[in-house]
C-alpha cells in the first residue's frame, strides 16, 4: 500500500512491514562466498537511476521513494534536460517542476520537498550537495536512506542504504536479519566484508529486484543459493 511522503523517507521505511526471522544468520564463510559470487558476475554494479551529477543524483533518488527506477529515469530524462543545477531548478517554479515529474507517485509532495532542497543547497551550500550525513538529512525529503544512497553512490562512503528489496533479502537469506530497517542495516555493515561493502548496496538491491523477489524468489535462477538459509528453495512454477 503506498504511503505518504513525509519530510523525509523516513516515512517510506516505516512502512515496511516487520516481518519474523525466518531464516538463521548466515555463517561468515557463506557470506564470503555470497559476495565473491555477486562480484564475479558484476564487477562493477551501478545504479540504475540516471544522472550526470551528485546533484542529479540526489533529485532522482528523492523522487524514486514509491517509484521505479523506470519511472524516474523517464521523468528526469526531461526535467535535468532544463534544469540541472539547484538555482535553475528554482527558477523552474512549482508548477513547471510537478509537470516534468507528474507521471511519478506523489509528485506534488516530491516537487515541493525538491524545491524547498534546492532553497537550502543556494542558501547554505554554494549550490553544491554537502558530503556529510547530517547535512544531507537536514534537506528537506531526506533521510537516512537517501542520504546513504548519495554518500555511497556519489561520494564512495561504505554505506547501506536499506529499502524494501534489502530488508527482505536480509531476513529471507539470513544475511542481515533484523526487524526494522536500520537494524538490516547495522547488520550488514557488521556483517559485510569490507571489501565488498562499497559496492555492496547496489548488489544486493539488484539481487532484491531481479531474483530475490517478494512473492516468489527466483531460487532456481540464483547463483547464490547455497549461501542462502532460506527453505524451502522456491521451484520454478511450471
């Protein structure tokens, strides 16, 4: 059920259901091997939001909350063709701004929080999108998922931004069990081998979104079963 967009996307994590443990953790040497495995066959995993700056970047990962990447792409294709930049954002207005974006859920909310980022980024930033956790939260329409995205993605931090693709795969697989998402998240940085975590997000999101999907996992398509405590292993539906 979607959820309304709040200040930040701290709305959108709360509405993910608390699901049981019902896996045990997976052992360390899985973990190696789940990783290695991800790894070798996507050496250099990249998000599939479209941008060509950290501020791009940020606009379009605010507007992915309750959206496709699909869906976001095919909006921001024509917003950043006319504003790229916080100021030229601005001079978009709210009207402008909500009919670039109106194909995407709540777009209304989405514009004014992207304004309103814009405003602080000329006001207190340089127009430039700041490195740190705590200023990244204190925009408007961010939280600590978005801003773990951004310092990840755009900046290089080994961060986990845990959406409703990561909290399941966390539990299903015993990889990171936990019953909200920061603590997936606390879990995985304890739990990921720091050789994998910078680009660990993005493996795991797109082993969320392609095999390890909601209502029938993919098992007999995954390349990481066996690292994987889940049972039963679901079967391909004939």
């Amino acid at each position: 059920m979607p959820v309304e967009l709040g200040t930040t996307d701290a709305a959108v994590d709360a509405a993910v259901p608390v699901k049981p443990i019902d896996s045990a953790p997976m052992q360390a040497d899985q973990i190696e091997r789940f990783f290695a495995t991800l790894r070798a066959a996507n050496p250099q995993p990249a998000s599939e939001l479209e941008y060509t700056s950290v501020f791009e970047l940020l606009v379009a990962v605010m507007l992915s909350a309750q959206a496709t990447d699909v869906s976001v792409n095919k909006a921001t294709r024509k917003l950043f063709a006319i504003a790229h930049t916080p100021h030229a954002m601005l001079d978009l207005g709210p009207t402008r701004l909500q009919e670039c974006i109106r194909t995407i859920g709540l777009y209304r909310n989405k514009a004014t929080h992207v304004l309103q980022t814009c405003r602080l980024l000329m006001d207190r930033h340089g127009g430039q999108v700041p490195r740190s956790r705590e200023a990244l939260e204190a925009l408007p329409g961010v939280g600590r998922k978005t801003a773990n995205v951004v310092l990840n993605v755009a900046f290089g931090e080994p961060t986990i931004a845990v959406d409703t693709h990561l909290f399941r795969l966390g539990n299903r697989t015993g990889l990171a069990p936990g019953k909200t998402p920061y603590e997936v998240e606390l879990q995985l940085l304890q739990r990921v081998p720091a050789a994998y975590l910078p680009d660990a997000h993005h493996w795991l999101i797109l082993h969320g979104r392609y095999i390890c999907q909601a209502r029938l996992p993919r098992c007999w398509q995954c390349a990481v079963s066996d690292c994987c405590e889940h049972q039963p292993k679901a079967t391909q539906p004939l």
